[in-house]
C-alpha cells in the first residue's frame, strides 16, 4: 500500500464570546498536540506592545469599515452558497453599533452614505 501523505486540515471554532471556546476547546486543541491561535491572546500581545495604538490612516480606516459593513450586509447574499447561517437581525444591529465606532482623527471611519443601519 502507497504511503499516503497526511491531509492539512483547519478547524474553525466560533461562538459568541465567554463561551468558553478558548478556555475549554482551545486546551483540547493544545492537549491534543495541535496548533492553535487564539485571537484574544494576540489582541493582548498586539495592545502590550503598541498601547494606545490606533488607526490614523483615512484610507485603511474606511477600506476596513466599508469591507465590514459590506460582509454584515451584502455579503450576507453568500451565506447559503458558502454554508453559513444568515447572520439574525440582532447580530446585524450589534455589528452596525461596533462599525460606527470607528472612528478616524475624532470622525466616524465609515462614509455617511454607506452608513445606514437596518431597520428595526
């Protein structure tokens, strides 16, 4: 029998947040010998050696909240072809409340023509 070589294979876990995904799944995954990132430590590593960073670039700013606003939105036209749930209307919301928070030099990242929440 032909060796066969091992197939690469990457796991998302998602959840909503103190749910335990790094805590408990992120051990299983370290206790199991596989690699592992964990994004609440690389916000943590990223804020302790660049505090009080923040973006001061227009354009970076409003590429970024205008891909955001985009996948909270329009993107949400894929999910079925890509396997994903629609994102529920309360999600959306509380997308639209953290991407106006943006903001760049004291303004709001996002332009005001592309910046308008769903109705409730």
């Amino acid at each position: 029998m032909a060796d066969v070589a091992p197939t690469a294979c990457i796991y998302v876990l998602a959840g909503t947040n103190g749910a335990g995904k790094s805590s408990l799944a992120g051990a299983m995954f370290l206790a199991a010998g596989v690699e592992y990132f964990n994004p609440d430590q690389a916000a943590q590593l990223i804020r302790a050696r660049h505090p009080g960073a923040s973006q001061t670039d227009a354009a970076k700013a409003t590429a970024l909240t205008r891909m955001l606003w985009w996948a909270t939105h329009d993107g949400q036209s894929y999910e079925a072809a890509l396997g994903y749930a629609p994102l529920p209307e309360v999600a959306i919301q509380s997308d639209e409340a953290q991407i106006l928070k943006i903001m760049v030099d004291g303004k709001q990242a996002l332009p005001t023509d592309i910046a308008t929440p769903a109705a409730s």
